[in-house]
C-alpha cells in the first residue's frame, strides 16, 4: 500500500477506527491532488479508503472521489468515474449531521470554474431514468447547511460568479434560468475587468427565460440601468416594449437547436448590450 505512510501499515486492520478511516482518506485527498493514474485511485478507493459514518466505517463513493476529482482539475479521473458509475457518480450519501442529502458536484464545478468536468456531468445526466429526475438533480440546491452554497442551485451560483461557460452548459441542458435579480445586481457593482463576464451571464438568462421579465422598480434609477443595459433591453425588462430582435432571433434559435449557440460565430455570439 504505497500511498500510505510507514506508520500506518502496523495499524491498518479489516475494520479500521475512526483515526484511521481520516489518515486514509487525506492519503486519498493527497493522491488525486498529484494527479496520481486512474487505476491507482480506483485501487486506493476501492480496498483502503473508508469514510467514518455513524460509529462505523464505510468504503469511499465514487461520488465522494468525484468531488476530489472536481477540487483538483483531475479530468481523467473524473471522466473515468462518470463512464464507469454513471449517474450514481453525482449522487452522494445523507449529512450525517442533519440526515438530508444533495448533490454538490453541479455547484461545486461551477465554484472551481470546471468547465470541462462540468460539460461530462451535463451529459451523464442523460442517463437518468426520466427527465423529472434529470431536471432535479440540475436544479438541486442543497437543503443541507454544512455544505457549501447551500440552498442555492448550480445556476445561481454560475451568475452569482460571473461563469458564463458554466451556467450555458446548465442552461442548454435544461436548468431553470434562475438568478435575473442576481445577475443585475452583479453587472450593476461588478469592476469593468469583470463586466464582460456579468454581462454575458445576465444576456444568458435572457435567452433562456421562458417568459419576458417585468422589472419595473429599474426606473427607480432609469439613467443608471439604461447605461448598462442600453435602451431597448432596459424598456423590455420594465415592460415599456419588446425585447430587441437579436435577443428575439436568439430565443428562436435556443428553442429549436440550443447546443448550437455556442458555435456561432462571435458577432452573433450574445452581446444585447452592444447591439441596442
């Protein structure tokens, strides 16, 4: 057991004890964090790891190890794990502290900016038994406390962190548009380094709203909104007229063929702002 330290191998037994169950799983932490090869993860994971739950140990969840793998840009990893377990990968144990489960990996993706992960979590999650369940492990917030962003979805913490590429790999597989206000309040304080990225988001939210927003408390400050949304999208969000055709002609297009939008080319890419 090489991942181990020397000191371990004496006290390593069939039914380990707490202290123990914590020096594997950091060994196991520290394994994906080198970037260790896959087999010998799965190797670790498999025979030595183990979590302490309820006074007793238990082996480690892929899902578990899928977490790591998110945390450290482990791409081969994590890509292993969700060809392997599939849609069991994005689901983890209940909190052993307040007895509710949740479905980090989404948020946790977006928080570490894991593109490339998060677009293979899209995809395995068509291989859910129905589309409910799709859908609610998209929309998931976490109920549970002790995690972080609880009570938040994936969607609202990609326009919470300006993640543009995140939050349309949720959007154009079926995550509600959530976060309008957010968004607005994000392009409003965000610095001019980051306003490109707020702007894309909150143009995103408006591609995929289901229904046109109404937002007529921004004519508390008309000259200041109309600045940084320009007039057409500033009179579409307080209902004052229709939203600009290019957000139109886009909408159509998200409707009827949505993966293709990010292979447009960049002039038609989405910039309502600068086309108003």
């Amino acid at each position: 057991m090489p991942w181990l330290l020397s000191s371990q191998l004496d006290r390593v037994s069939s039914c380990p004890s707490q202290r123990q169950c914590e020096r594997t799983a950091f060994s196991f932490y520290c394994a994906v964090r080198e970037q260790l090869a896959v087999w010998l993860l799965e190797d670790m994971r498999s025979m030595e790891v183990f979590c302490w739950e309820d006074g007793h140990p238990r082996p480690f969840l892929p899902s578990e190890a899928l977490l790591y793998a998110l945390v450290h840009d482990h791409r081969d990893y994590a890509r292993y794990l969700l060809d392997r377990y599939s849609v069991s990968a994005l689901r983890v144990p209940r909190c052993t502290f307040c007895c509710r489960s949740g479905a980090p990996h989404l948020k946790v993706a977006v928080r570490y900016d894991r593109v490339s992960i998060l677009s293979t979590m899209v995809e395995t999650l068509k291989d859910c038994s129905s589309w409910s369940e799709r859908r609610e492990m998209l929309d998931a917030c976490g109920s549970c406390s002790h995690v972080a962003d609880s009570g938040k979805t994936a969607v609202e913490v990609a326009v919470e962190l300006s993640r543009p590429d995140c939050l349309l790999l949720l959007l154009v597989h079926g995550a509600q548009p959530e976060g309008l206000e957010t968004a607005l309040q994000t392009l409003m304080s965000c610095s001019a380094s980051q306003r490109r990225h707020a702007q894309r988001c909150l143009d995103l939210l408006l591609l995929f709203l289901p229904k046109p927003p109404r937002l007529q408390h921004l004519q508390e400050e008309p000259l200041r909104w109309q600045s940084l949304l320009g007039n057409e999208v500033f009179s579409w969000l307080c209902g004052l007229g229709p939203p600009p055709l290019l957000l139109q002609a886009l909408r159509c297009l998200a409707q009827f063929g949505p993966d293709q939008l990010s292979t447009l080319p960049d002039f038609l890419q989405l910039h309502i702002h600068h086309s108003t």
